[in-house]
C-alpha cells in the first residue's frame, strides 16, 4: 500500500465528494424518485437530463436539503449526513471549500 501524499491525493479524487444511495421521494400518491443513486468527483462537472417529471428538480431538490429523502442517504465526503434545511447543507459544503483550500 502506498501511503505517499500523492496516493492519498489520487484516491481522495476517486471517491465521490457528493453521493446519493437509494434515495426515494414521494409527494402523497406520487413517487418522485424511487431509488436513485448519484455521485459527483472532484473536479467533475455532470449533467443531469431526462423527460418531464423524472425527478430532476426532485433530486437537486434533495442535494440542496430542500427536501429530505424518504429513504437512503446522501453522503458529503464519504460520511452520511441528515442537513434538515439548504443553510445547513450550505454551510456545511462552505466548510469543506474552507478545508479544501487551507491545503
């Protein structure tokens, strides 16, 4: 195992920064997001496409802490959070740019 400072770099890189497992949202009858899994890397740039009521909107919806899921978790650096509202998930990715760039 290489534990030089490089390593640790190229492996931070390779695990997702922002990570959706099996999140689920329903609105009374209708599911909006069933399952869905999502994770953005370092320096990734995504798009995120599909048809009318795919639950784009949903999901980022979910990302910002707007709305929390119903099921699975989001992961920020590889640790699952519950951020009840957007200042608190704002707050928090404030932080990690903080750490990020005192490096």
């Amino acid at each position: 195992m290489d534990d030089s400072p490089l390593a640790a770099a190229s492996a931070a890189a390779s695990s997702p920064i922002l990570e959706l497992r099996g999140v689920s949202k329903k609105f009374g009858h209708v599911q909006a997001l069933l399952d869905a899994d999502f994770a953005l890397l370092h320096g990734e740039i995504m798009a995120l496409v599909g048809d009318n009521g795919a639950g784009k909107s949903t999901l980022i919806k979910v990302i910002a802490g707007a709305h929390q899921p119903d099921a699975g978790e989001v992961r920020i650096d590889g640790h699952a959070v519950h951020l009840p509202n957007p200042r608190a998930r704002l707050s928090r990715s404030a932080e990690r740019w903080r750490r990020t760039a005192a490096s």
